[in-house]
C-alpha cells in the first residue's frame, strides 16, 4: 500500500490490481491498474517497486520492458517506461530512496543497470558480476551508494555506486587485504566498485534484503532454505565486513 490510503495493489503475471479495503464488497473494491489478459506474448509481470517520491506509483517489470503505472488512474497504459531494460527479461526493480526518477533494474542478461527513467535510450551505469540470472537487486533505504544484488549464481554481491548516487563516497575499496577488512581508497576515490561478493548460499538466492532498523545489516535466502545475514560495520574508517 502507498502511505495514506487505504488501497492494496497485487501483481499477478498478465495483471496489477488494485484493491480498497474500506469496500467490503468484493467486486466493487477490485479494480486494474493494468490488463494484459488478452495479450499473447509470453511475458509476466514481475519485480514490482513503489516510487517513494511519487507515492501512487509503480515501477514493474514486463518482458524486456520496465513500466510505471499511476495506480490511480484509470487508463491502463504505463504512464513512463523503459522498453528495453535487459536484453532476455527484467526480474527486478528498485527505486532510488532518495533521487527521484532513478531506479536500478536486474534481470536475465546478468547485469544490474541503472536508469533515469525520464531518458530511457540507454542506463546511466552497468554492473556485470554475476555468471547467470540476477534476480534481486536493492538499494540501502539510508545510502543509496550502496547496493546489494543476488541471482541463480548463489552469489550476494554488495556494490558502491557513488558515482550515480545522492551523497558523497562513502570512503572505502573493494579489494581487503586479507584480514576481513576493507581500507580506505587512497588512489581512485571516485571508482564505484565490487565491495564484496558472498558465495555462502548453495542454491539459487531468491530474496535479499536491507534490515529496515539498521543500515548496515542485509540478509539473503536462497531455495535450499539456506538464510545468511551480513553485518557491515562502519566507524568512519574502515568499513568492516563480517
């Protein structure tokens, strides 16, 4: 639901419904954002993220594509999109916490891309380290330099994107010294990077996510049931992953 109303919205493969809960009858309190019922291309809807700075709106993959519906209005049709995303499928969307108009996408070409969605010709940025499908990708809801991304490689990759972010660098490198902790970048400060690429998982992973009480704590499950927590503690410098 979207702050300050009672609506719900659903995603289903060929649809997006919404639904008030202040209607108790069933029928009266349903209604579609989009229908895709009658359309034959085999695509789903998928990886839906709300807009946190414009709050009756929703970011959702389909196909290639990314859509952005105003789950208010009435028309059906998306009222921005990204027509080619990825180049097989998009899995996932996220918004950025604190730069309207951006959001990163993850699919099935292995890469994680960053987009202005007002100019959808091309990303503003490409991650690629994963060897199969990417699954999740998410923005920390504090610092938006910081993104995790996970898919059908078993790997949990933490990535610096301060380049394209809202703040200044956070102040640290990608490569530890073998001692569990990452140091403070001395000569490139302004490179976004790998921080740290976690093989803990067996299977597939096919949620993660950022603690909603502490910035510097995510989680991720993979199909075997495997959970993992990952704490990053940061005293101004060094960051430390445990």
């Amino acid at each position: 639901s979207f702050r300050g109303s009672s609506s719900v919205v659903t995603i289903h493969d060929k649809a997006i419904l919404r639904w008030d809960l202040e209607k108790d009858d069933y029928n009266g309190s349903c209604s579609f954002v989009a229908n895709k019922l009658s359309n034959t291309v085999h695509c789903s809807f998928m990886g839906a993220s709300w807009d946190p700075h414009r709050i009756s709106e929703i970011a959702v993959g389909y196909g290639q594509a990314v859509e952005v519906y105003d789950i208010q209005g009435t028309s059906g049709v998306p009222i921005r999109s990204i027509p080619f995303a990825d180049r097989v499928r998009v899995r996932q969307v996220d918004h950025n916490p604190n730069k309207p108009f951006y959001v990163a996408t993850a699919g099935d070409d292995r890469t994680v891309k960053f987009w202005d969605i007002r100019h959808n010709e091309s990303p503003v940025k490409i991650l690629s380290g994963h060897s199969h499908w990417v699954d999740q990708v998410k923005y920390n809801k504090s610092h938006d330099q910081l993104v995790i991304s996970a898919g059908t490689d078993t790997l949990v990759s933490l990535w610096r994107v301060s380049s394209i972010s809202s703040a200044p660098l956070l102040d640290f490198l990608a490569e530890d010294d073998g001692t569990n902790q990452v140091v403070p970048s001395k000569e490139s400060d302004n490179n976004d990077a790998l921080i740290k690429s976690t093989d803990d998982h067996f299977d597939s992973v096919y949620s993660i996510v950022w603690s909603c009480n502490d910035a510097w704590i995510y989680a991720s499950v993979s199909y075997d049931g495997r959970y993992v927590i990952c704490v990053l503690v940061c005293r101004h410098q060094p960051l430390i992953v445990i």
